[in-house]
C-alpha cells in the first residue's frame, strides 16, 4: 500500500493568503526554516496506477499536477483517480469536488451526514449534476462494519466515527450527529499492514484506541500545537478542542497520547498555519524529533507491505520503478 500526501496543511493552507502570523511572514520572506504547503489530501494506491483519493481540497489542481503518477496516462482524457472519498464536509477537505467537474460521472463515498451537508447547506453535490450527471454517491457505514471500493480489492477500509461538530455552514451545526466526522483504518491484505488516518481528531476513547494500537502507522491530527494557539497569534479566539482538534502539548495532547502506541510509525498532518513546528528549528519541532514523531509535507510518500521499502520521500514527481502499463484514455477522468 503506497500512501502519497497530496497536501499536509490545515484550511488555508501555508502560508495563508491572508496571514501575516510569524510563520506566514517568515516562510514568505525567508526568515524562517519551512516549506510551503497546499490544503490535506491524501492518495492512496495498490498498484501505483489505479488511486483513491481522500478528501477534495480547493488545492486539488496544483496537487495532481505535481504528481506524475496520478495524471493522464495515454490518450486524449483520463486519470489515475478511481473514487473519492471525504472523511467530513469541510470546506478544506471539500471545495476541490469542483475542480473535478470534467471528470463527471464519478464515485464519492460519504457518510449519510456529510451527504446532507453536501445537498444542503453546500450543495456541491446538487450543482455537479449539470456536469453529465455528476457524482454517484456512495454511503460510508459507521457501524465497524469494512468495505471495499472496487478496482483495490486487496484494500481493506473500516471508517471510525469521531467526536466533532458539523462545519460552520451545515444546518446541524450545534446538533452534532455520528458520522459528521470520521477516521478511517486501512488494511493491506496482501502483507496485513495498516494505516489509521485522522486528520481531525479531537480526543481519545477506546474504540479509537483499538484501531490505533493495531495499525503500522498513524497519520493523525496535527493542526495546532497548543489549545489557545489562534487567540495567541492574535488570528482567532476559539480554543483547539472547540474546532475539534487536539493541540500537541500539554496534558492529554497529541505528545502524549502517541506515547502509549510505542512501536507505530506516528506522522502529524492537516497543521495551521500557526503552528510552529512547520519552523524545522524550533524547539516545539525538536521536540516531535526526540519523541519520535514525524512532520507530513506535501509529495512524501508512505509506503507499507513488502511491495516498497517503508520510508518517505519528498520527490513530488518520483517515477517509481515496477509500474504498471499506462492507462487508456477515457471520457470519464474519475470512476
């Protein structure tokens, strides 16, 4: 199972159009150690040919076209991408559905919650149907129940309900309902290796536990590193665990629940623009270093099973060696 960060930055991106933190202000002008990141997404592969795509984001362009593996293969239209699927219905995870429309019809797999707030509050899915006929939606059970997404048949993905509310937008908003958002665990079957990704992570329990004690490697929740971290910049006034979103430091942050999973690889993804571990010399960053907990950026790849050396690279256009047979062009560019 390859596993390629198509982007690592929280909703904004890195830096911010509209920000002049201490971050944005020193990556731009060369004060500070960081690299540039687009909005979270994720592509997963089996055979790096055929992807399924997590998570749209209003990046998805710039994203696709810095990665030679998932571009059109051979003819005059196509794809890499096989099937979308969204872990929520923010914006940032989102928006990027639209810059899909040529590729229409195409499969995107939800929760029934985060396909009400897509027909409603945000319409995307209702607007698409103009482009020949748009997305053929497809139900995400949060039961524990597995499923499999045809063409990765040697994919195995059980979602996980998280706690969390509903984005600004949706009519639920302030009645927070199972499946608003979710984690998602997948087992290559082949070598029995897993992943548990969960790029918005509010707290703890058991069940979450679960899956996180057995998975290879974590690819979790990175946003903010402490929980007043935007009414410091002097850029918000919620607090990290109002938006769903567990802070790094301090008593029963990220730090300290990685702690308890001693033998997984630990990656932090989706970070703020605030954040400052994106500073690759800061204390807070060398403090991830000695626990042993990675840093995402855009391009790396993860690879998990004997397929691949189990590493990550930051060559954004890497060809990998073993590839299959190009793929024909096709009028549908997704599906």
């Amino acid at each position: 199972m390859r596993i390629h960060i198509l982007g690592s930055a929280a909703g904004g991106g890195f830096p911010q159009w509209n920000c002049n933190c201490s971050n944005c202000y020193g990556v731009r002008n060369g004060k500070i150690k960081a690299t540039p990141r687009t909005q979270s997404s994720i592509a997963v592969s089996m055979d790096d040919e055929h992807w399924l795509l997590i998570n749209a984001s209003p990046d998805i362009r710039a994203q696709l076209e810095s990665f030679r593996d998932i571009q059109p293969q051979r003819g005059l239209r196509g794809t890499g991408i096989r099937s979308v699927l969204l872990v929520d219905s923010q914006i940032d995870h989102t928006t990027g559905l639209l810059m899909l429309r040529e590729g229409c019809p195409f499969d995107v797999y939800t929760t029934e919650m985060v396909y009400q707030d897509l027909t409603t509050g945000f319409p995307v899915f209702n607007i698409l149907k103009s482009w020949d006929g748009g997305i053929r939606h497809q139900r995400l059970p949060i039961d524990g129940t597995s499923l499999q997404v045809p063409g990765f048949e040697g994919l195995r993905i059980t979602p996980v309900p998280l706690q969390g509310k509903a984005p600004p937008y949706s009519p639920h908003r302030n009645n927070p309902h199972p499946g608003d958002n979710i984690a998602l665990y997948f087992e290559d079957l082949e070598s029995g290796q897993s992943l548990f990704y969960a790029p918005g992570l509010g707290g703890l329990d058991e069940n979450l536990a679960g899956y996180m004690e057995r998975s290879d490697c974590l690819l979790v929740d990175g946003t903010f590193w402490r929980e007043d971290e935007m009414i410091l910049a002097g850029v918000g006034t919620k607090l990290a665990r109002e938006m769903g979103h567990l802070p790094q430091s301090g008593k029963g942050g990220m730090i300290e629940v990685l702690r308890r999973f001693g033998e997984q690889r630990k990656i932090l993804i989706h970070i703020n623009n605030t954040n400052p571990i994106l500073d690759e010399e800061s204390p807070e960053r060398a403090e991830l270093v000695a626990e042993g907990i990675e840093v995402a950026s855009d391009g790396m790849d993860i690879f998990l099973g004997a397929r691949r050396p189990q590493t990550l690279t930051n060559n954004r256009s890497q060809k990998l060696p073993g590839r299959g047979p190009d793929l024909p062009g096709r009028k549908e560019a997704i599906g």
